[in-house]
C-alpha cells in the first residue's frame, strides 16, 4: 500500500457511511472502517507519493467535495509496520477489520461498504486498509499467494474453493481461527462467519494462501 488521504474519523458508523456514499457518487473508491480507538474511518486513493496525494486532496478541496483531510504514509499502516509489529498482532487487525464488516450484503463485483463486498473484493478491502495491495480476483489471489498447508493456517491467511477439483477457483475468505473463516458468500446473503468443516466448504476446499510471510 502506498498514501492515502483521510477524510473523516467519526464516532457514529452512520457519519462515515454517509461520507463514504457521497465520495463514491464523485467516483472516488471509498471505505470506512472502525479503527482501534473507536473511530470510523473514511479514507480513498492509493497514490506513489505524498506529493501525489497532496495534490488531489488540494484538487478535491478546491472543487468543494471534500473539507479537511489527513495524508496517511504507508508506514503508518500495520503492514508497512510489519517488520516491526508482532505478526500475530498483524493477523489480529486483519481480522478485526473483516469483523466490522459482518451483516454488510453481498454484491457481485462489490468493492465498498456502502454497495456491498463480493468474496474477493472484501479481501481486497481488508488487506488494503491494512496497508496491502491484493489482486482483485479470487484466482489471482489465489494464484500470487504463498501456499499453506490446511494445518498450519493462521489468523488472517486466506482459503480459496472451487466446485470441484478439476475447476477454477471461485470464492474466497479469510481464515479467523478455530477452523472458522469471514467470507461475502452469494447474492442474497451477507458477510458471515462459516465452518471450513462443513459439508459444503470441506468438499470444495480448494487450498490456503498466506500473504504474511
């Protein structure tokens, strides 16, 4: 992950969602989250450099659609902080920030918390807002991971599955622990947390992939 710019931290949910909304009506890729303090979150863009984040965020301020703003650095992120955080404590926000989004509906090609997460798009959201850039789609993912063996996943590792051995990987979630994974499952239904043992995730089990080694 590289800057970003914040631009609202709110103790309502409902602040942020609203935000969140209106910059995604301007066509700017938003998320809200809640921080560890408490807070709600809003924060958009993936720029190179601090200059570059400076830029549009003077840019969008000019023309009236944001106010104030924050350019977050890549170290400020858990991941640009991963040499020296705990790694355990790096799965633990991962997971954390996958929490806050249970009871959010599924929606196919859905990247935000405002239209609704797919199964890969979730991912994608919880690993960037935790200052990682995933692929978008649940095979390249799939595909650019680093193999883990089902018994040695840990907090924050993803599982991928597949309708039957011989077929492309279609669905992703991350694994929380306790044999138990969050995932954006179908149309109709929301972000949950499921069983890996159950009949249907175990017969269509297709492998782990880790991004935290």
């Amino acid at each position: 992950m590289r800057y970003t710019i914040q631009v609202g931290a709110f103790a309502a949910v409902g602040n942020a969602i609203r935000l969140t909304q209106s910059l995604e009506n301007q066509k700017l890729s938003a998320y809200y989250y809640r921080h560890k303090s408490g807070l709600f979150k809003v924060r958009f863009g993936d720029f190179a450099s601090q200059e570059e984040a400076l830029g549009r965020a003077r840019s969008l301020v000019t023309a009236g659609i944001i106010q104030e703003y924050y350019i977050v650095s890549p170290d400020e992120y858990p991941g640009g902080k991963s040499r020296s955080v705990d790694r355990s404590i790096l799965r633990s926000y991962l997971v954390e920030t996958a929490e806050n989004y249970i009871g959010i509906p599924y929606q196919w090609g859905g990247t935000s918390p405002t239209e609704g997460f797919d199964c890969s798009g979730l991912v994608m959201a919880v690993y960037q807002l935790n200052g990682f850039n995933l692929p978008r789609c649940s095979y390249d993912q799939f595909a650019y991971g680093l193999p883990v063996d089902r018994s040695d996943l840990e907090k924050g590792d993803l599982v991928f599955f597949a309708d039957s051995p011989w077929d492309r990987i279609s669905h992703v979630g991350m694994y929380t622990g306790d044999n138990t994974f969050i995932h954006a499952p179908s149309k109709g239904k929301t972000i949950r947390k499921d069983s890996l043992s159950s009949t249907y995730f175990a017969t269509r089990f297709a492998g782990a992939r880790t991004y935290l080694r």
